[in-house]
C-alpha cells in the first residue's frame, strides 16, 4: 500500500511539474513602466534617444517619453507637481531647488562643462563693437538668458573676477534662440549664448567670443544631468534604479562614440542639420559626479542668497 501511494505521488509530481512550467511560460511579460521625462531640447541629454533607440530602457521594462520644456525652472515645476517623473536640466537650479525646501535629487549625471577652450557656451560681442574686455561692459546692458540661472551667477562671478562690479551691468532676459537679434540690432553689448547658437552667430561673421565664463569661474564642472523627487526614488527605487542602469549604460555609449556617430545622434535627438552639429562644441558626457563643483555651485548660490543655509551636496546624489 505504501509503495502504490509513493507511486501516485510520483506520478502526480511528475504531471503537475511540466504544467506548473508551462502555465509559467504562458504569463504574458508586464507591459513597459512609463516614466516621463521632461528636458531641454539640447545635445546634453542625447543618451535619452541613445538609450531608447538602442533598447536599454526596453531592457529594463521601461516605456521612456520626454517632453522638451524652454527653461530649466519649467523641468522643475514638472517633477515637482508630478506631471512628470525625472527632470533633465542644469545642476544650478535643481540645487536651488533642494536648497529651498524642494525634495529633488540627483538620479543620475549628465555632462561636465569642457576644462579647456572652446567650451559649448560662449559671452559673444559684435565684431564691429567698442567691447574688447570686462572692463568695457561697465554701464552696458547685457543678457545671459535668465535671471537667476546658473549663466546669470557665474557671470556675476565672472565679472568680480574681472574687477567689474556686477552692479554696473544691465542684465535683460531675451532667450537663447533670440540673443543674436537683440545683439545685431544694437539692443545691448554682449550675449552669453550656447550651442548651436554660439556656432550660428562666430559663423555669421557678425560675432565674436569674448569669453568663456564657466573655464574662469568652475572649469569642468559638472552643468546638467537628470534629477527626480527623492519620495519618487524612495518609493520606486526598482524604477529609479532601471532608469539610471539604462541612461549612464547610454551616456557611456556616447562618450566613448566617435565624432562621426556622436554628430549623428546629437542630430537626430536635436534636430540640427548634420552639417551645423559637426562644428558645434559639445559638452563632455560622463557618469561620474564631480562633487566639488556640485558644492562649489551651492556655495555660489549661498553667497547670492538663492539659498538660505548651505548643506552637503553629496546628500542630494542618490546611491543605490
């Protein structure tokens, strides 16, 4: 009686195994996670198409769009209010952010300004102008994008360098796309502008560069990367972390791309023409943090009161 009992039992084993592997074969796969993302329409966060092209959110079951914004501030507002998950913006004002009360952190890095002249912005002035220095900007009206931004404070650093006293200087809002008009039609002196335009107005012939402001002030410095609320990545830090695997998987794949295939994807997540890429300046894509210039950046928005009490900047890079 035992042994016919141990028999069905093996029996029963053996029928129920082979069906318990194929129910499990038949779950369908769960459908791809959304994560929205909101950013600002330049070659810095290229790893996003890279990384959705090359099927590295796929990978992590992942169903990635993004939003382009105009301003840094507007990624922000985005994550902040929940229409969107991760934010792609510039370092300064998401520290500004977190120094307000704001429960951003870093997700992930994104791209260092250059150490050595070109950089992928530029303080331009009209070739046939009188500005050949700081000292020449006392008294003239200027734009640097927004006020507040992190153009606005390093070129205020800019200037005190230069023994300018920023207080001498008009500072006007005109977005990027905008500052080679107001800046041939007379309208002010210099323009702090970035890639592409800084390539559009040195070819026109109409423009020169006056400086780089970010190599006098913190060069190499860490200037975008992506960012997400820290209750978000405390809750669903399966997401965060699959988010993150698959950008600096991509931000890799781009740093270690030539020219030729980096151009093509600048491109392609951009949409300038080819020709006009292949003479831009581009940032230098990395996945490592330069903490001391992310602490740098917090003391400068210290020192113009942006902030009320400085803090430890690691706190705010996220670890898994």
């Amino acid at each position: 009686m035992a042994r016919m009992l141990a028999s069905l039992s093996a029996l029963l084993i053996a029928l129920t195994v082979p069906f318990a592997i194929l129910q499990s074969k038949a779950q369908p796969k769960p459908p791809p996670t959304p994560i929205r993302v909101v950013d600002l329409p330049i070659a810095n966060f290229t790893p996003l198409i890279v990384a959705r092209d090359k099927g590295y959110f796929g990978n992590e079951n992942l169903a990635v769009t993004w939003t382009p914004v105009a301003q840094g501030a507007v990624a922000i507002q985005a994550v902040f209010g929940g229409s969107a998950e991760v934010g792609a913006s510039a370092i300064f004002e998401t520290i500004v952010a977190r120094g307000n009360g704001f429960d951003l952190m870093f997700l992930a890095p994104g791209v260092h300004i250059n150490s050595q002249p070109p950089d992928n912005s530029a303080l331009l002035v009209r070739t046939d102008g009188s500005v050949q220095s700081a000292a020449d900007l006392v008294g003239k009206k200027v734009s640097v994008g927004l006020i507040n931004s992190v153009n606005y404070v390093h070129m205020l650093e800019w200037l005190e360098k230069h023994n300018v006293d920023p207080k001498s200087v008009e500072f006007l809002e005109i977005p990027f796309p905008q500052m080679a008009d107001a800046l041939f039609q007379k309208r002010l002196e210099a323009v702090w502008n970035v890639e592409p335009f800084v390539t559009f107005m040195t070819q026109s012939g109409k423009a020169k560069v006056l400086a780089y402001p970010y190599l006098e002030t913190i060069p190499g410095m860490d200037i975008a990367n992506y960012f997400a609320k820290e209750s978000w990545i405390k809750a669903r830090p399966d997401l965060a972390g699959g988010f993150k695997r698959a950008i600096d998987h991509a931000t890799n794949d781009v740093a270690a791309m030539s020219k030729e295939e980096r151009d093509d994807w600048v491109s392609k997540f951009t949409g300038m023409k080819l020709d006009v890429v292949k003479n831009v300046t581009l940032p230098v894509f990395s996945t490592q943090y330069n903490v001391p210039s992310l602490q740098a950046n917090l003391e400068l928005a210290l020192k113009h009161k942006m902030i009320s009490k400085p803090f430890d900047v690691s706190t705010m890079i996220w670890k898994p």
